[in-house]
C-alpha cells in the first residue's frame, strides 16, 4: 500500500461531525474540529465546560436523559431497554 492509498483510505472512513441540532433538539457542540482533522474528541479541554453542561442536565432532568437515551436507540419510549440492547 502507498502513502497516497492510506492518506484516500483513510479520509473515506472518517467519522462525521455532529449535525446542527441533536435528537433531543439540543444544539451540538459549537466546537468543530479543526480543518483537516476529522477527530472530535470528548477529552478535548474545550469541551470540558460543554460536557459539564450535559452531565448536569442529565442528572436533572429525567425527561432529557430518556429523550438522550431514546436518540441513541438505547432506550424505549417507556424506559426500557431496546431489544439490541437485550430489553
């Protein structure tokens, strides 16, 4: 394999970044990673005021977590898991 080969391959599978507006109708994260890195990641120190944010509302609001949870296919509209998850 040559270098132009892994350098098509690699930008092919790389992951998208966050649309506008989550499931849940909260805004994504306002950060986007930088141009010509398809990389966002969460332990990135900028977004630590963004993630603290999540989390606390998480924590707060019962609504919102299965709203997030159902977004993710994790959760049923009743709180149960989903069936790929073994609910």
């Amino acid at each position: 394999m040559t270098m132009t080969t892994a350098t098509k391959t690699a930008t092919k599978n790389r992951t998208k970044l966050p649309s506008s507006r989550t499931a849940a109708g909260l805004p994504s994260f306002a950060l986007q990673a930088s141009p010509g890195h398809g990389v966002l990641r969460l332990s990135d120190p900028a977004l630590k005021p963004d993630i603290a944010r999540l989390k606390e509302m998480l924590r707060s609001d019962p609504k919102f977590a299965l709203a997030t949870l159902q977004s993710a296919g994790i959760a049923t509209p009743t709180g149960k898991l989903s069936k790929r998850f073994k609910g």
